[in-house]
C-alpha cells in the first residue's frame, strides 16, 4: 500500500493536510512538492523538506497553481511525501544545456532509467527552456514496453518568463527531473481530456520549424491569429491561452497546442509543442461545462486502465490556459475528477505549461495542451 503525507506552505508556515495511519517520514522515498516561483526558491523552503524528509527523493517543480486535495491555491507549496511498500524509487535529473536539444534528452532519461520491473516514469520539465514535445519523442524511442510516461511542465503564472525544477537541491531553470517506479505490484491508471470546442475555418500549416509556427495557408500565422482573437490580440501571449489550437495531424491524430511566446519583429510563434508542416489546425474556444465534465472523464480512464484499482494517489496536471478560463470555478474540475476516486485518495498537482500522458492505455506517451491529465498510484 502507498502511505502518503501532503503538507502546506501557506501564510508563511506549513501545515500538515493529511496523514495516513502508520506513515512514518523516514520511510518515504518520495516527495513532490509543487508551488510558487518565489517560494520554491527559498532556501528555508528547501530546507525544511530535506530535513522532514531525509531519505526521500525531493522533486520541486514552479507552478501556475497548486492542487491538494479538492482545492486550488495560489502562492502557495504543495508538497506530497510518499511511502511505498513494494515499488523501488529512482529519481534522475539533467540539464538541458548539456545535449543537443530535447529529444537527446529525453533519450538520455530514457536510457538511464530503464531497467526491469519499471512500472511507470514521471516526468517534470522546464516549461520554456525544453521542447516539450520532443522531450516526448526522445522518451519514446527506447520505450518499447509502452511503460506509462506522464507528467507535466513546469508554469509561472500566466508571465511565461521562466520555470524552476529541482531534484534533492533548490530548484533552477532548464532542469528535467524523471523518476522511474520499479514494481510488479503497482497499478497504473492514466487519463487525458481537454474539452474545448473547436471553430474557424481549418487551415494548413505551409511553414514551421518543430515548434515555431511560421504559416497557415501560405500566409503569414501571426497576422491570421490576431485576425481571429480581434481585441485579445493586444494582450498577446496570455490571450493565447483563451484560444489554443486543434492539430491534426498526417496519421489521423489529434492534439491541442497552446503559445508560448510571440516574436513580433520577425512575425512568428512558439508553442510548447511541434507544429509539424502538412498539419490542421483550427483554433478553439472555451466550453465551461465541457471542461469540467473532461476532468471526470480523464479521471474514469484512469479507473479503467488501472483495472478498477482502488486508487490510493491521483497526480492531477492541468493547463495554465484551463484556469484562465474557469477562474472561479476551478475548483469544480478539481472537484468532479474527486467524485470518480473517492474519499480515501489522496489528491494533489499542479497547472502546467504541458501535460504528459499517453492518450489511450498500451498508447505512447504524448504532449498535451490545454488538458487536465491524471495519472492514479495503487500498490496491490
């Protein structure tokens, strides 16, 4: 059984939400701790998890917004220290300064991680320094056992200026932290839905360069873009997050892509993900409803795939773009992925810059904008 401990940094001072029975800190191998650019940076915040949680691995990772539980905070750490019974912890990180570019990287985390019994590999990234979707790519190519890849990049608000992830030290920029979980006993159980309605004319994407959009249909993507948003368009890139766009791609399948930055002078966007040249696009738009009921959706997949698993931790990562637009009403989506678990699962994440999941069980893994993407933990 996983026995977990979820704390919160709040109003200066941490406090403790929960607690299984029996849960001792000296026996967790693992701590996720999600929150805030300026807290996760302190070294007093560090310090009191190394020192709580001696023998643990210590992944940190900045945010959009902490989930714990059936709440979502901001300027806040979440931190979720957890104890396994049967499954081996083995946590990794590199910079993505020192390889080629990100799927070299995401080869090299592959690589050292892969070994027998491995169960599943969480992965928490930079959200701007690293292609999130080739990270994706260079995991997948020695992934021939479909092991489960997910996780999610790091955010900072809506300001896209930088991210921070740490692995047992203070978190920095360009980091990707990827833990391997080794166990004949541990269920998986994953699921990835967005929800957004699609609108617009669909259109071909004529230039790009991995993740830089460059044109759609022979013209210039920038200026069809702004076409489109009208007003929004002075408040280029977070108004990208209101209208993210639908991809479909040569093989048939689908994924959402959300801005990053925009270059102005030489008319071009990067995304947080490639933008292959023969593509579809059309852009989307926010149905609240569907949003929230995708949350419940994603967490009934992880239900399915784990075999009806009594699930005993959900790692839940959603969009920054999805909290733009519920605002108010983010918890609910929180809330409705709660309802399918149950009481007794423990629940805590983050809003990201990128989600990672497969999309369907025995699927490979995928980058995902615009998602709420659930990945569930049961030891049997």
């Amino acid at each position: 059984m996983i026995l977990s401990q979820l704390t919160l940094f709040e109003n200066e001072k941490w406090n403790e939400i929960s607690k299984n029975n029996n849960f001792l800190v000296e026996n967790s191998s693992l701590v996720l701790a999600f929150g805030s650019k300026t807290l996760l940076a302190n070294q007093s915040n560090f310090e009191y998890l190394k020192n709580q949680y001696p023998n643990a691995s210590i992944i940190l990772a900045s945010t959009s917004g902490e989930i714990i539980q059936d709440k979502v905070s901001d300027n806040t750490i979440v931190a979720t220290a957890l104890s396994f019974e049967k499954t081996k912890v083995k946590a990794i990180e590199t910079q993505i300064s020192k390889h080629e570019n990100s799927f070299d990287a995401g080869v090299f985390l592959a690589k050292s991680l892969d070994s027998e019994n491995l169960a599943c590999i969480l992965i928490f990234s930079d959200g701007i320094q690293v292609n999130g979707g080739e990270l994706v790519q260079g995991l997948n190519k020695l992934n021939i056992n479909q092991v489960p890849i997910t996780g999610g990049l790091a955010g900072d608000g809506s300001n896209f200026s930088s991210t921070l992830t740490g692995l047992n030290k203070l978190p920095t920029e360009g980091n990707i932290i990827a833990v391997g979980l080794y166990s004949q006993d541990l269920k998986i159980g994953h699921g990835s839905l967005g929800g957004w309605d699609e609108f617009g004319t669909e259109r071909t994407v004529t230039k790009s360069e991995k993740n830089i959009l460059i044109e759609l249909d022979n013209k210039n993507a920038l200026d069809l873009y702004k076409e489109y948003l009208g007003p929004y368009s002075n408040e280029l890139p977070a108004s990208a997050l209101l209208f993210p766009l639908s991809i479909k791609l040569k093989d048939g399948s689908n994924l959402v892509r959300t801005i990053l930055t925009i270059d102005e002078e030489n008319k071009k966007m990067t995304f947080a993900g490639n933008i292959p040249e023969g593509s579809k696009v059309r852009l989307m738009k926010a149905n609240f409803d569907k949003l929230i009921e995708a949350s419940s959706t994603a967490a009934q997949k992880c239900i399915e795939i784990s075999q009806k698993a009594n699930s005993q931790y959900a790692l839940l990562v959603s969009c920054v773009g999805r909290k733009l637009i519920l605002q108010e009403r983010t918890d609910e989506e929180v809330e409705s992925a709660i309802e399918i678990f149950g009481k007794n699962c423990v629940v805590s994440g983050f809003y990201s810059y990128g989600e990672i999941s497969p999309l369907n069980e025995k699927a490979i893994c995928e980058l995902h904008n615009q998602t709420m993407t659930i990945t569930t933990f049961t030891e049997v």
